[in-house]
C-alpha cells in the first residue's frame, strides 16, 4: 500500500515518450517529495506515534523498574476502556510471540488506528448484540461512550477475539485477571476485589506453575482505564508493562518523590511543579476549549496524583512491603478517627480514660451524638468498617482506635439511659453500642 521510488521508476518508463515524462524527468525532486508524502499520510492516518517514535520507555523506581509501550493513542475521552481490551490484545500477541516478525506485526497493530477502529466497531456490535442491557447504556454506548466495569469484563471473557487469544495462550501460559480501582487518596474497589487482588498477586509470586506466567492488571484510576502485565518467565523473572492509551511516561519521572512526601517534605513541592509541567504540555490544547470545567481539570490532576501513588502501593505489595487488605482497614480507621477528631474536638492523645476523658465526653456529648447520626451513623460504621475487619479476621493493634473504642463504649453506656433522646436516637445508639462490642474481640 505505501508507495516507494521503484513503482515511480516504472511508471516513469511506461510514461516515457510521452510529453508528462519530459515534466516528470524534469522534476525528480518533487517525484521524491511526493512519494515521501504519500507514505506520511498513510502512516500518519493508520497509525498514532505522538511524538514518541521508541516502541517503549523504561521507566526505574526503586521498587521495579517497568517498560511503557506506546499504544494507539486514545482521542476519544470516554473510549479509555476500549483502549485497554485492544492494548491486552494485541500486547498479549506480542509477548507470545517467538518470531521477530510476528512481534513487529503485533507492536505495529498496537499503534495501528485502522486495528483500533475496527476491533472497537467489532466489540462494540458483540457487545450491544449479546450482553443484556440498559436503554441508557446502549443509548451510551452507541454514542462512544464508556465502558463499564461489568462491561469490560463481560468482553474480556466473552469476545470471541479475546476467547480465542486467551485459549490459544493457555497452552503455554498461566493466565489471570484482577482490578485495582484508585482514585483522590483511597482505593475505590470492594473489599471483595481487593481480597481478590492480594489473593491473585500471592499467587503470581509464590504458587509455582509448570508454564509460564501472566497476570493482567486493571487499573482503573480516578476516570480513566489502562492496563498492567506482570509476566513471570520460566527463570521465574518478573517483567513489568504498562499500557496507557495517554501515552504519558513523563508523568512517572516523579514517582519516587511521591513515595519520599512523607520524610521530605520538599518533595511536595517538587511534585507541584512537575505536575504543573504536566498540565501545561499535555493539556494546553485541550485547556483552550471553553467547556473544559474545572472538575475536568481536576480529575486530570488527581489522575496524575493517583497513578504514582497506585503504583508505588502495587510495587510495596510486590515486594512483600504492605498487605491491600491491612492497607485498606486502615486507612478506613485513619479516616473515621480524623473525622471524629475534626467535628467532635476530642482529644485522643492522652489513651487513659482520667478526668480529662470525662470532661471531654460532658463536654461534647451533642456534637458526638450529631457525628453518630450525620458522618458515621451506625449502618456506615458497620458497612464500611466492621464488615472488612470481620471478613478479614484483621487484628486492631492502633492505639488511637482501641482508645476511641474505649470512649465511645463509655459514651454509649452513658446516652442508653438519657431520657433525653427520642426513641431514634436511643435506636441509633444501641445499634452503635453492638457494634463497638463487636469490633472488641479483634483487639
């Protein structure tokens, strides 16, 4: 399809007695200009290389180091999910690959736009014909809108291109899937799926396999999809890669500094500035569109936030550093003793229940009680909190939280008998009373 120098020679030579052989002879340099011309266009209107023209960048944190490779570069804003079935595909193929033509092939697809288009049309028409759906889901997604998580999954499993691959790589492979969901600070999945995540990044270290091993990682992080594939060869050496239709590799160059904030804080600073950078390269042509609002803007900058700090929670639970589910517990705890502190003012320095405590506990009895019933009423204390220590039999060892447990079973006892408060209130309190005793036995 692409032109080259020996078809205009022979075209010169079919042409050559005529007069438009005189005028072609007479101007070979804009023959030369016009062939190169027609290559960049099919180049540039079948593939997408941005101004990136390595295959991947190599991206070193002190944890791992992984390799970004550069995909079909996503134009669309809602299309991200598509991009990452199409990038598992097609990256898949490659790693597979044992011939370097096969590779090139699969890493020329991966940049291809004519591939991307068509693999989107045929997963979107599988995915409207097969899957039961909502009107306004199929209104969506025949107006190039999202793919939903159930969704992805739906044609990760079900889409016949995606079902062959994966058959086809079972024979050499040992093949599996989770998600990591992050996004402004916390991890957005349940805490099934974050079970599920540690389950399956054990077993990719530790359980041994006959065949050689692949895990593929869904990032979802704040709106946006891409992919992590961890491959474990038959050396048991791990390799790292990552696909984002963004194509973004400098937004990495400031990962360690995110994992440094807390013992330098000059880093935050650091951090600021690059981030700004960022913002300024990436989106200046976006930024002058008048209907970019400012959550736009700052889903941008979180997202730019969220995936050093995903990464460098994923390398720590790599390297045996930190445990999801206990990093999840946690920071659920972190966040209900920062929120009791902010609208309450107790103090929970002093963990001995003296006068102090008692004058506390008089003293804010009524803002306690508006905290029980509007920020942490009984059902999210449960819901959020209590049900994951349960299910992960996870063992209290904070001081803070063991003291607060303390006080606010004190509080309770003592509100269960103020004839003050209504038969709602008492109900809220009673339920609340249960559910610290509960939380008791994992001290």
């Amino acid at each position: 399809m692409i032109l080259n120098r020996q078809e205009g020679k022979n075209y010169e030579i079919n042409i050559n007695n005529s007069e438009e052989a005189k005028n072609w002879k007479d101007n070979a340099q804009t023959q030369q200009k016009l062939f190169n011309l027609i290559n960049q266009i099919i180049i540039g209107t079948f593939t997408s290389y941005g101004e990136e023209k390595r295959e991947f960048s190599l991206v070193n944190t002190k944890y791992f180091n992984f390799k970004q490779y550069f995909t079909y570069n996503q134009n669309i804003g809602y299309l991200c999910g598509f991009h990452s079935l199409f990038n598992i595909y097609y990256f898949l193929q490659y790693l597979a690959s044992k011939e370097e033509t096969q590779k090139n092939k699969a890493l020329f697809n991966l940049k291809n736009a004519w591939s991307f288009w068509s693999f989107y049309k045929e997963s979107l028409n599988f995915l409207l014909n097969n899957l039961k759906l909502e009107e306004s889901s199929i209104n969506s997604l025949k107006n190039e809108g999202p793919l939903e998580r159930y969704q992805f999954v739906y044609l990760l499993e079900e889409f016949p291109k995606m079902k062959k691959l994966f058959n086809e790589l079972k024979i050499n492979y040992d093949i599996s899937f989770t998600k990591f969901l992050y996004g402004f600070g916390i991890f957005n999945g349940t805490f099934e799926e974050s079970i599920d995540f540690q389950r399956k990044i054990d077993d990719f270290l530790f359980n041994k396999a006959e065949k050689e091993k692949i895990l593929i990682i869904l990032l979802g992080i704040v709106n946006h999809w891409n992919i992590f594939i961890l491959h474990k060869n038959a050396q048991n050496e791990m390799s790292i890669y990552l696909l984002d239709s963004r194509n973004s590799p400098e937004l990495f160059n400031s990962i360690d500094l995110y994992d440094d904030i807390n013992n330098n804080k000059e880093n935050e600073l650091k951090i600021e500035n690059m981030k700004e950078i960022y913002m300024k390269n990436i989106l200046a042509k976006k930024l002058k569109n008048k209907n970019i609002t400012q959550w736009y803007i700052t889903c941008w900058k979180d997202w730019y936030d969220s995936m050093n700090k995903s990464i460098i929670i994923i390398f720590k639970i790599l390297s045996k550093k930190l445990n999801l589910i206990n990093y999840i517990i946690d920071n659920k705890i972190n966040h209900l003793i920062n929120s009791f502190i902010s609208k309450t003012n107790v103090d929970l320095i002093n963990f001995e229940l003296d006068n102090k405590f008692f004058e506390d506990l008089d003293k804010n009895k009524d803002k306690i009680l508006k905290w029980i019933k509007e920020d942490y009423h009984p059902a999210v204390f449960n819901d959020e909190l209590l049900h994951d220590i349960k299910k992960a039999n996870f063992v209290i060892t904070q001081k803070k939280f063991i003291f607060w447990n303390k006080f606010m079973k004190a509080y309770l006892n003592k509100q269960k008998d103020n004839n003050e408060l209504d038969e709602n209130d008492k109900n809220i309190v009673m339920r609340y009373l249960n559910y610290i005793n509960e939380v008791e036995k994992y001290f």
